[in-house]
C-alpha cells in the first residue's frame, strides 16, 4: 500500500529530476519546477529529522526565486542574459570559506536539534551533504561552471545519507541527480568554450 509520505516523495522527485534536468540545459523553468520540489522536501527532510537537509530545502527556494531574477536579468552594457563562466581563484577561495561557514553553522544547529528534538538526526552528515548543496546552489544561480561539481560531492553523499534514512525513491533520485550532475559540467565546459 503506499502511503501519502510515499506519494509526496515520488512527486518530490519526479519533479526534482525535472528542475535538474532543465537546470542543465540552462532553462529558467528548472528554478520554477525546482521550487515544487524543495518545498515538498523541507516536509519530508524535518519529518524525518534530516535537519539540514530541510534548511537546505528551504534555501534552495529563495535562491531559485534569485537564480530566476538572475537568469532572466539582462546586463545593462550588451543586453544578454547571463552567461556561464568559470570561477577565479579569489571565487574558488570564496566558495570554500562560504561552504565551511555553512558546515559549522548547521552543525551546530542539527546537534542542537539532536540534543533536544530529534535523537535520530545525523549532524555531522547532514551538515556535510547541506553545506556542499547550499555551495552548489548559490553557484546554479550565478551560472558558475563550478556548481555543477558541488552537486557531485552532494549527491555522492546524499545516496548514502537518504539510503541510511530508508528513502529509497530519494536515494534513486540522487543517482540520477549525479548522473545528470557529471552530463552538465561536461555539456557547460563545452558551452563555455563556445562563449
């Protein structure tokens, strides 16, 4: 019998494989669809006490409401929209201290969270899996090359993460995430030469 938190998760990830796949190929409406499946999960994620992954949900729909602003912007000098480009050393730098700064953060409040509210919860996981996707995020909507890398360090770690939790059907999401993660950064290193 499947049950409605059975249901929710297949519609969550129908429609994250969807945001995912359209991000890739550099499409506004992944950002829309997106925003359906992160506000499913931030459901999902604190039902099960995967604390950050429920902040992260959460941050994934305000950046998406970003990225949206960002990807239809058109630069005042040469009225184009926003182009893929690689980071700079100074950026990777800023990248790594943003992502070790999300890292410690959310450890600290999932390890409240266990202490008090969920004895289920995994802070040092959780906080490892969040903090890469919060980088990852915040590079999708600047249309950096990099962030397509952040998300294969994220759902690497996230098939195990949600597979420990017994999501299976998010587990399998992940693996197609990946997949589609290794296709982008590959299909936007190309795109980027053409720039």
């Amino acid at each position: 019998m499947i049950t409605l938190d059975k249901s929710l998760e297949v519609l969550a990830v129908c429609f994250g494989i969807i945001a995912v796949w359209l991000n890739k190929n550099e499409s506004i409406w992944g950002f829309i669809v997106g925003i359906l499946n992160t506000t499913m999960y931030m459901f999902i994620c604190f039902k099960s006490g995967l604390i950050g992954e429920s902040i992260v949900n959460t941050y994934y729909t305000i950046t998406s409401i970003y990225g949206i602003y960002l990807w239809q912007k058109k630069t005042p000098h040469n009225n184009i929209k926003l182009q893929i480009t690689k980071s700079t050393k100074k950026e990777l730098y800023t990248q790594f201290l943003f992502f070790l700064t999300c890292f410690i953060l959310l450890y600290l409040i999932i390890s409240y969270f266990k202490k008090y509210f969920f004895a289920n919860a995994l802070p040092l996981f959780d906080s490892f899996c969040s903090a890469t996707a919060f980088t990852g995020m915040w590079l999708l909507a600047k249309k950096k090359l990099e962030n397509w890398l952040w998300w294969i360090v994220t759902n690497i770690f996230s098939i195990a993460l949600f597979y420990i939790k017994g999501y299976q059907i998010t587990t399998i999401q992940y693996l197609v995430f990946l997949i589609i993660a290794v296709k982008a950064y590959l299909n936007w290193q190309k795109l980027l030469k053409i720039q």
